[in-house]
C-alpha cells in the first residue's frame, strides 16, 4: 500500500530539519523526512561552522542577526549540547576598493543596530590578533562576539525538538523523482510516497530534483579542501580570519587550527597537496608562525555553490516549496530562514520581514551579496 502523509521533506540537513521542527511549531501534523543518506551527511557535517553579522545587504544582515539568536541560544532552547564558542570574525585585505566596500558594509551593519563591528587599520589588527603577518594589508573589519558552531549538533538538537512534536525521519531513502498527480504529490524512492505538500531541502542536489520539473537552478557543489593541524596559537586569540585577497583561512578548530584557501573556483587538478602548498606560501607572509605548522589530517567537503549569494527559497508550483542554495552561509541563515519559509507555508508569513526575493523563479538580481568571502580578484 502507498504511504500517505501530510508534508514530505526531502533532504535532513540543516535547512529540511529547520523547516520540519519550525512547521511542527507551527501546528502541522504528518510530517515526515527522509534523507538519501544520514540525516546532517551533506554540506551540513563538513561546514566550518562560521556564524557572522557581516554581510553586505539589509536582508543577509538581518538573517545573520536571527542566525546568531539561534546558535546563541540553541543549547538552552532546545536544552540540547550545542556549544557557541564566540571566537569572533575578522576579514583583511590590501584592496583599496575592498577595504572601502567592508567599511559600507559595516556601515550598514551599525545602522541595522548591530553596533559590535570594528573597521581596523593594520596596526590595530596587529594589536588584536598578533600573529597575523600584517605586510601591504590596508585593514580589516572585526566582529569580536560572532562565532563558531558545531553544525550537526544544531541538527540533533532541531531533529530531537521535532520528534518531540511527531515528525518522524527517514534515513537511507534516496527520492528518485517527484511526480505530480492533481493535488497528490508522488515521492519516488525505494517505496513511494504520497503527499499533499513537499518541501525540498536537498542542498546541492536540489538542482538535479528539480530540473525535470522545470526549473534550472545554478546551485552546484565544489569541493573545499582543507586541513586541521597540530596544536597552535596557544591560549591565543583566533577568529576566524579570512584574508580577501588571497582567500586564506584560518580558524580555531580544537588546540589546533582549521586552514583553507577559499576560491571562487578550483583550479584543474586542485586537491590537498596543492592547498596545503599554496597555505605554506600564503602563510609566510600573513600568518609566518604558522607556515611550516604539522598538519594532523586533511579534511573535504562539498560547498553548495552558485547562484547570486542569496538562497532560492519559496514556492516552486503548488504543494512543492524549495530551500537550498545557501552558496557557503547556510549553517548561519538556514535556521532563521527555514522559520521563515515554515511561516510562509502555514499561512502566517512574518511581516516583519519579507522573503519573496529569494523566489526559485527570479532571475539573477543586480544586488548580489558580495561577502560571500572567497578570494576577490
Ligand atoms: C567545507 C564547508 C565549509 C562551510 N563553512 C560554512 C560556514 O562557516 N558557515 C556557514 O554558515 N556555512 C558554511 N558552509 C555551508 C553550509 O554548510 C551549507 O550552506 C549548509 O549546510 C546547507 O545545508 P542544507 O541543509 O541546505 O544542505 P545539506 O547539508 O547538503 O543537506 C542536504 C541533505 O539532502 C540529502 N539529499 C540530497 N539528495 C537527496 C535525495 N534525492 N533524496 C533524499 N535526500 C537527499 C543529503 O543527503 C543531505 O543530507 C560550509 C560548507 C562546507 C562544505
């Protein structure tokens, strides 16, 4: 017999466990989600885990002021293990042009009332984070109370409140295809599914989901290759760092430290051995503690790429609502916006803030949001 439920969600990560707990809050019953592997597999589990307030545009930086209450208060919430370890933010360059667009981003910022941005010269990041190699950088922006997250422990604590409201999950169910029939959708997997409504949360993959219904989406994966070393900066203070024009990260991951080289694209044949080099050059100019530092293991993910910088959220034809794309930012606004999205298909949209821009359907807006912190060329 084929099962019926009341709302499908495809896709356990954070954004479909978000949407499932934010919908139960709402009152909805039947819902249920299935993940074609484990439930926070995807992007989700390899996720650095930054949580920021510096965006670029009025709706990212809103969406990172409730991203933060999330993280902030998770543990207590949902009275869960979700530790916030504010190690703070910190953005460099030596671009000119960059350094102006992070002081209007940081402007805009301090007028949406988050106050707790610094714009830094060199030698006031050399005061705050002394082991940063401060040569030909102009300055930086600085938020000292972001911070840093554990992502799948924000999935078992959402997963955990779920439950407890009667969302049932599903691992280990791959969905084939989605079939429409009148109001019915038909969820092809190992068994079939019907359902009145189906949220899709499928991060990267959603494009492949819903290219036979119509709908093109740019979002693709690309792997981010990166490595966790052996113990470093000792009881030193480490935001996370980026340096704009090389794309070098570094965060506290541990006693150790996470690094990375953020690009907008992998070169042909890029992989850890190429990083790790390319880290070791970088590193001897902005971070030359850090250069010839043991590497303990390396680690890859697939980034959830493409698209404008904003996620595709919202209603794609009727009963079939989509959430992905959040290209690299969706530990931070995946929360906040799958409560928004969970709203919106109940029927009571938050009017205080307005999401149908980030509609599947629009095309690409002028307005992207730059912050998307990889190398700027
Ligand atoms: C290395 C790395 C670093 C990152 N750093 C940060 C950061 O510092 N801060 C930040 O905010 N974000 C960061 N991100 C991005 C963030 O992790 C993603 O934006 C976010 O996790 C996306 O969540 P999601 O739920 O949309 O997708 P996912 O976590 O990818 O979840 C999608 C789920 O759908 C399931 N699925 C796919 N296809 C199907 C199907 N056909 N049937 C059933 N299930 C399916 C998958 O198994 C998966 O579990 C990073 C990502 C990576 C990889």
């Amino acid at each position: 017999m084929t099962e019926r439920i009341g709302t499908a969600i495809i896709g356990g990560g954070i954004a479909g466990c978000a949407v499932a707990h934010y919908l139960a809050e709402e009152g909805e019953t039947s819902i249920l989600v299935v993940d074609a592997d484990e439930l926070g597999s995807g992007s989700t589990g390899g996720s650095f885990g930054g949580v920021r307030q510096q965006f670029s545009t009025p709706l990212e930086i809103e969406l990172s002021r409730r991203g933060l209450d999330f993280w902030r208060s998770a543990e207590r919430v949902f009275e869960s293990p979700v530790t916030w370890h504010a190690n703070g933010y910190l953005f460099l360059t030596g671009q000119p042009e960059i350094m102006t667009k992070l002081g209007e981003a940081a402007a805009l910022q301090r007028s949406m009332g988050l106050n707790d941005v610094h714009v830094l010269d060199a030698e006031q990041i050399r005061e705050t984070v002394p082991w940063v190699g401060t040569d030909g950088v102009l300055g930086g922006t600085y938020t000292p109370h972001d911070g840093k997250v554990t992502p799948t422990e924000g999935v078992a604590a959402l997963v955990r409140a779920a439950r407890s409201r009667g969302v049932s999950f599903r691992e280990h169910w791959p969905v084939r295809a989605l079939e429409r029939d009148g109001r019915t959708w038909r969820i092809v997997g190992p068994d079939i599914l019907e359902s009145d409504r189906v949220v899709v949360c499928a991060g990267y993959w959603t494009t492949d989901l819903m290219r036979p219904l119509g709908l093109e989406l740019t979002i693709r994966p690309m792997p981010l290759y990166a490595a966790i070393t052996a113990p470093a900066l000792t009881g030193q203070r480490v935001p996370l760092t980026i340096d704009l024009d090389s794309g070098l990260l570094i965060e506290r991951e541990a006693d150790g430290l996470l690094v990375a080289i953020l690009l907008e694209e992998n070169p042909p044949a890029y992989g850890h051995a190429q990083m790790l080099e390319d880290f070791a050059d970088l590193a001897r100019v902005r971070a030359p503690s850090l250069a010839d530092l043991r590497i303990a293991r390396n680690v890859v993910a697939n980034v959830d790429l493409g698209g404008d910088g904003h996620p595709y959220v919202g209603l794609v034809e009727d009963g079939l609502w989509m959430i992905a794309g959040f290209g690299g930012h969706g530990v931070m606004h995946a929360p906040p916006v799958a409560k928004l999205l969970a709203q919106t298909i109940a029927g009571r949209p938050d009017s205080t803030l307005d999401i149908s821009s980030l509609s599947p359907w629009r095309s690409p807006e002028a307005a992207a949001e730059w912050m998307v912190a990889s190398k700027k060329g």
